[in-house]
C-alpha cells in the first residue's frame, strides 16, 4: 500500500528508555534520509507550553506523546502535554503515558492495572466494529490487518478506568482477558479531534504491526491537513531542539544508502563528530600522524601458556623498560566456549578523574601526579573524546579489517560516570571522601603483545611517521586533552627505535623454553560479607516493587556490595585463581599500583564478566549483549541432564524472559541514539548461553553514524541498561535512593580499550573484584520486576557472587 507523504513529526520524550524505538516504526515506511528530515525526539521539559505554542506548534504537522514513567495527572511527571491535549491543535498519538494522558486530559481517571505483567506479550482485540486507526486501509490492508487479535508488549502499571471514561472518548481496543489477568483499556480515541492513543507498546521488537499502526495514524494526519502533495521539513531551530543528533548517513553504507547529512533524535550534552574540526569546519590533524605496525610470529611460542608469557614481559620487575611502565593490563578472555583474542601491555601512563572535584589527574612513573580541574562547561567525556577522536584521525585511512585492540585506551569507567551522561540526572550531593575516588581511569599503551583465538603471536604498536620532521604543533582547534598532555611532555606513539627494542624484547621470550611461571594461583579466596544483610535487601525488593506498582519504573537492576580484607594479598596471584574458578569471555587483569582511594594505595581489577555492554568494529558496526536471567549451574561431576534441565528451564521463565525482553527494548532505544535508524536489528534473542552459571542473552546491533565518535557512542548508552533497569534515568533516581546512595564504582560501569583506530570493546562490570589497598570488594544485584519474589533475589545474587569467589560468609 503506498504510504502518505511523511509529516513534520515531534515526539515528546518523557526520558523513557523506549521512546527512540518508535523511529524503527518510521525507517519501515520511510528512508533514513526522510525520518531524520522529518521527526524530531524532544525532551518534554525543553520548552514550556508558551515557548512551545510560540516556536514549534506553528511549525509541525502532528505530535507523538511518548512513553515513560510516572502518572499523567502529576503535573511533574507530564509537563504541558494536557494542555497541548485539550487546544487540539493537530493530530496527536499517545503511547502508554501519552495514551493515559488523553484519558486524564479528557475527564478519566487513572488506575491500578489489575495485573501487572511488564515485558509480557498479551493480545489485543480491536472493537467490533473496528474504529478508526483499526478500521483504516492502512491496518486492514496489513498481513494479518483482518484478524480478530493480534500480540502486542506492555509495560504499564496503571491504566485508564473504564468506569471514568468521559463521553468524549470511545474505547478503541482491549486486552484480551485471561484466567489471571483482566481485560484493560488498550485504545482510545477523541470523538470529535483527531486524538488516538494506545496503552501498549507498539515500537516493541516483540509488539506485532507496529508499522501498521503508525502509518494508519500517518495517513489521518494527511487527511488532516487535506492531503498535501509533501510536507515541508522540520525548521533548523527544532531539529537543533534534539537531545543527541545522528548523521542520516554512515561511513561504508551501500551507496544507495548514502544520502543527505541531517539531524535526529536523542540529548548532546556534547558536541562529538567521528572526525575533529577546527572552528571553520576543516580537519585538524597533527604534523606527525601516526601509523600501525604489526610483526606477527607463526608458530613461534605457540607452545607458552599466556601466563607465562604474561609474567616475563610485563609482569616481571627486572625485565627492561618495567620502570617506565604505570601498570600491567591482561585483557585475557579466559573462555571455554567462544574464541577470542588475548592482549598483554605496559602502558605508559595514567588518566584518571574525580566527578567530586571534576578534576583529572596524570599519572606517569617515577612522577608526582599533575591535575587538571575541568571548566563548568566540560564533562569529561567531552575532554576525552575530542582527544580521542583527533589521535584516531591522525591515522589517516582506516581498514575494515582491522578488529582488535590495536593499541590505545585501556581502562574503565565507573557507574557514577553516569552523573555526566544521563541527561536529566541531577548530581547528588558529596561528602568528603569521595574526593579521593576514581570515577575514570585509562591508560594509554602504544604497543601490547596479542595472542590470537588459535594461539599465534603479534606485537602490535602505534608509530609516529618520521615524515613532517620537526616538533608537533598544536592544531588549530586541537583539543584541550591533547593540548595539555602536550605541555606535559606525553609523546603518542613509539618512534622506530623503540619499536624495534620491543621486538627485541618480544623475541627471547617466545623463543625460550616452556618452563612453568613462577607464581600460582591463590589457593583460595577471602572470605566475603555482604555489606547489607539479606532481611535489608528483602526490603529494598519491596521498596523497588512498589515503585514499580506506582508506574515509576518497569524494573530496577538492584544491587549490594560484599567485601572482604586480606593484608599482604597479591591481586595477581588472586586473577589466576578466579580465571580458572570463573572464565569467562572478558576475564581481565589492570593493576594500577600508583593508584589511592579512601580505601587503600594501590587499586586492581580482577574481572570475570562474561557481559559485552559495546562493541564497534573497523566497520563502525556496533553492538551490545545484554544479560538477564540467571540460574545456578551444577556442581562439577553433577548431572549434565540436571544442568540442562535447568537452563531450559530459565529459556523457559516467563518472569526471565521478560526481565531480557525490556532491556532489550532500553538497548534498542540507547543505540538508535548514536546509529543510523533503519541498521538498528535484534539478530539474536533472549538466548541462552552457560558459563559459570546459565544466563539469557541478546544481542543488538546497530551502525554507528558518521558524526559520533567511539568514546560519544559508548557515553550515550551509558550507563549499562542491563544495570539500571527501565525507564534509565527514573530507575536511577529511584536506585539511589534504595541503595542508600552507597557508590557502585567500578562495578556496574564499563571496562575495556578504545583502539587508537576507534575500534572498541567494552565489557559491563560484573562478577569482578577490585582491590585496593588490602580491601576487597564484588558487586551483585538482579532485575526487580514486579513479579519478583523477594527470597528468589537474593538467592540470585547469592548464586552470582558465589560462582566468582565461592564460599561467602555472614549470609541469611
């Protein structure tokens, strides 16, 4: 069926975790080109109601209220849209919130739903006979538009009340009942103006004809405003009112894919490109640009193990050029099922960040550190990624081919980084240790030492080209991050003679014998406690279902910590122990000795998260695997039918896949704000994959648009949704509070490199213990939904902590 000509469409964005989703529903009628010339996302508070009569109403031909948390008649939580409901001045769609607030805006009342069954897929039957949106062409006309119900997700806890309903509203469609669930309000319509809203949600990647829906509406917007033969395009000052923007194109489409540049959805809290630009728009690159080099080795110390290896090129403390080394980083990939590279360095020195006093420190050996404290005006992902996007285009061309860490950033960021990235997050208040915390930590490394999936060696480094001669000059509009390392004397990238002594370095190591490391693995772990006791965090889980039964959240990821202290610990010897007790595909060894926080000198990261939180490829490909769902494995020597008994029966669990199925839907809306609309696909879903326990996992992919950066993709998303739950930023708020604003750090955040070609790989932090000084933490937590039982959570997070550092103590 031909589709209407696409109107000017603003989407009120209640910071919902779903409200990108409905731009897949455009891109399959539409082109990219169109969509992001045509609908824009908008925060609900950016303008207030007289701003927006004034300066955006005149100039769209209809609005989509989105989703999002919190209740239509709190003034708080819906900001202007009642009024915007009640003056009727173009076609409007309500979506869950949205759909409430025509109810409310109307005369309605709003209720409990009678079951709560967030992230389950329930069918909807249109009234007989069909009215409106379901009685158009465009739905009828649909596969499947003839059919009595079709299957659809929702995530609502309240809902209108039929008994409230005002004569200006006619009930459109309803839920069907069930034995333990209700028949509820699932569609409305105004009698006289063109208003339509539905309870579910549509833009679900499990919601069926969700197109269909969206281009019934689109054609009464047409009829609306009498069929015009096209739509003018959204004016600059609207689409300039986008939270993030993505290009309408990106790097290596087809070329029947590339057209126009434009704007779109989602927040900039900072101006990020994937290239660096002066003021006047052209490039800015360095007079040295730097290049890769690689000397791959065969068969040559095929037969080392990567510990030893490990031990006599980075770890030993009398090996050559140690002292000029900040750290030691293992990116080991201990996993017995996927095949994947291992990465040793010694990186040359240390960036860290502190959001108390939003300063950053430079760490280098046999130096004090040096700080920086950051303007008002600058995030420290807006520091970091301008530097990091001028050192990736002094690489000139890229290949496709290269994946891999390549040489770069290595490090993390931690879960209160979220203060930076969240649009909307207020930051809280701190107290005086959190002066001293690491909140970011990467380290720069220009050469490692990979072993690859199938056991072949590969120094890898980045070199300065000789040609240009002469000392590197600051570019105009070269950013503030290079400008200031450069002051204090950091040089990226190796010159010939240094790559070639790290050859020479390589070289005896690979070619000697076989002989055994010296150090073994801890021959136990120390004894964790939980930091809450379990009747505490029982309460929590009632705390955060009850928020969820008020509509405030669809499910909250939450958490506790559990600590332990060993004097005299080696944090090495420990890795060793937890790798073989618990691989996993980004197990991962950083030792930053030269370190401090309130908890001791010296900090280490022990990880053995099986978790991807984001990928980008030398393609600009990325993607995420979120988990949700867990089950214990088990015992070793136990029965295999028993363990697979038990992971098909969390393939199984309704509860389980529903925890998946609305991080899903968060990860989809969290990359279509950094990725070209129409690339963003869900290959794989809710699988089950089993390593130290059984988990359900996903993957979602997306391309990266040509006008974000690596380090500006990966703080879109931030923090991971699989973390926080949904709606992010409310589920945040919310978490803060329940968690007794006990900092999560590292854990819960985001470790891994940013290739100095912009290849990146990014593992949430889970199942990990950090050190520092002789004190040891391991966070662990589970997704609350309402449906949680309260001794089923905590056994969960019991059965997490355990499959990493076994035996706790002081658990009920």
């Amino acid at each position: 069926m031909t589709v209407p000509p696409l109107p000017r469409t603003l989407i009120l964005d209640y910071y919902d975790s779903y409200t990108n989703n409905l731009l897949t529903l455009f891109t399959q009628l539409y082109s990219d080109a169109e969509v992001l010339d045509k609908v824009v996302v908008v925060k609900a508070d950016k303008y207030t109601w007289t701003d927006f009569k004034k300066l955006v109403l005149p100039h769209i031909d209809c609005v989509i209220l989105s989703p999002g948390p919190g209740r239509p008649d709190n003034p708080t939580d819906i900001g202007f849209a009642l009024d915007l409901l009640r003056l009727h001045a173009l076609p409007i769609l309500g979506v869950c919130l949205g759909h409430q607030a025509i109810g409310v805006a109307f005369g309605g009342k709003i209720i409990n739903t009678p079951q709560i069954t967030h992230g389950h897929v329930v069918p909807i039957a249109p009234v007989r006979p069909t009215k409106k949106l379901f009685s158009s062409s465009a739905w009828l006309d649909s596969p499947a538009g003839k059919e009595e119900q079709f299957d659809v997700v929702v995530y609502n806890s309240l809902t209108v009340d039929p008994k409230s309903l005002p004569d200006d509203l006619e009930v459109t469609a309803w839920s069907v009942a069930a034995t333990d669930r209700p028949s509820t309000i699932q569609g409305l319509r105004h009698r006289s103006h063109p208003i339509w809203g539905v309870q579910y949600h549509p833009e679900s990647i499990s919601s069926t004809r969700g197109p269909a829906l969206l281009q019934a509406f689109l054609n009464e917007v047409h009829l609306y405003h009498k069929r015009p033969t096209t739509f003018s395009s959204l004016k600059p000052e609207i689409i300039s009112s986008c939270a993030y923007r993505v290009a309408s194109r990106a790097a290596k489409l087809p070329r029947s894919r590339r057209v126009s540049l434009s704007g779109l959805p989602t927040p900039p809290i900072t101006p990020s490109g994937s290239r660096a630009a002066t003021p006047s728009g052209t490039r800015a690159v360095s007079a040295k640009p730097s290049h890769m080099a690689e000397k791959k080795y065969g068969v040559v110390g095929k037969g080392l193990r990567t510990q030893d290896v490990f031990e006599r090129l980075v770890l030993s403390p009398t090996r050559k050029g140690k002292e000029k080394a900040i750290g030691e980083v293992w990116l080991d990939g201990q996993t017995p099922t996927r095949p994947t590279t291992t990465s040793l360095a010694s990186p040359s020195f240390l960036v860290t960040y502190s959001l108390a006093t939003r300063t950053v420190t430079l760490h280098r050996p046999s130096n004090e550190p040096i700080t920086l404290p950051l303007s008002d005006k600058t995030t420290f992902w807006d520091w970091f990624s301008a530097g990091n996007q001028i050192l990736t285009a002094r690489l000139g061309t890229r290949s496709s081919r290269t994946n891999g860490w390549r040489g770069g950033w290595v490090g993390w960021f931690g879960y209160e980084m979220k203060e930076e990235s969240l649009q909307g997050y207020t930051r809280r208040n701190k107290n005086g240790t959190q002066a001293d915390e690491v909140d970011a930590a990467w380290a720069w490394s220009d050469k490692l030492l990979e072993r690859t999936s199938d056991g072949e060696w590969i120094a890898r480094g980045v070199l300065r080209h000789e040609a240009g001669g002469g000392e590197e000059t600051a570019s105009e509009g070269e950013s503030e991050m290079l400008n200031w390392l450069r002051k204090q004397g950091i040089e990226f990238g190796l010159e010939p003679a240094d790559w070639q002594e790290y050859l020479d370095e390589i070289q005896p190591i690979l070619m000697g014998s076989a002989d055994r490391a010296t150090t073994q693995p801890a021959s136990s772990f120390p004894t964790f406690r939980p930091s809450a006791t379990g009747e505490d965090y029982r309460t929590r889980i009632d705390a955060c279902r009850e928020a969820i039964r008020q509509g405030e959240s669809y499910e909250l990821t939450l958490t506790t910590r559990f600590d332990a202290s060993a004097p005299n610990l080696d944090p090495y010897s420990l890795y060793l122990r937890l790798r073989s007790f618990n691989p996993a595909y980004y197990s991962t060894y950083i030792n930053f000795p030269c370190l401090s926080t309130p908890r001791g000198q010296g900090m280490s990261v022990l990880s053995s998260s099986p978790e991807r939180f984001l990928r980008i490829d030398g393609d600009r490909r990325v993607e995420m695997m979120p988990i949700k769902g867990t089950r214990a494995r088990v015992k070793p020597g136990q029965s295999k039918e028993e363990d697979a008994r038990r992971g098909e029966e969390l393939r199984n669990d309704h509860k389980e896949r529903a925890e998946n199925l609305m991080i899903v839907d968060l990860i989809r809306s969290d990359l279509l704000s950094c990725c070209i609309p129409s690339t963003v696909t869900v290959p794989k879903l809710i699988a089950l994959e089993s390593y130290g326990v059984h988990n359900l996992v996903t993957t979602v992919q997306g391309t990266l648009a040509e006008n974000v950066g690596s380090v500006e993709a990966v703080r879109r998303c931030f923090p991971p949704g699989s973390m926080t739950g949904a709606p992010k930023l409310r589920s945040v708020q919310l978490l803060d509070d329940f968690e007794k604003q006990q900092r999560r750090g590292i854990y819960s955040g985001a470790l891994g490199y940013f290739s100095v070609d912009g290849v990146t790989d990014l593992s949430v932090v889970i199942r990990t213990i950090t050190v520092e000084g002789d004190n040891l933490s391991i966070g662990a937590g589970g997704a609350i939904t309402w449906l949680s039982d309260r001794d089923g959570e905590w056994d969960e997070v019991l059965t997490k902590v355990k499959s990493v550092v076994g035996v706790l103590e002081g658990v009920e």
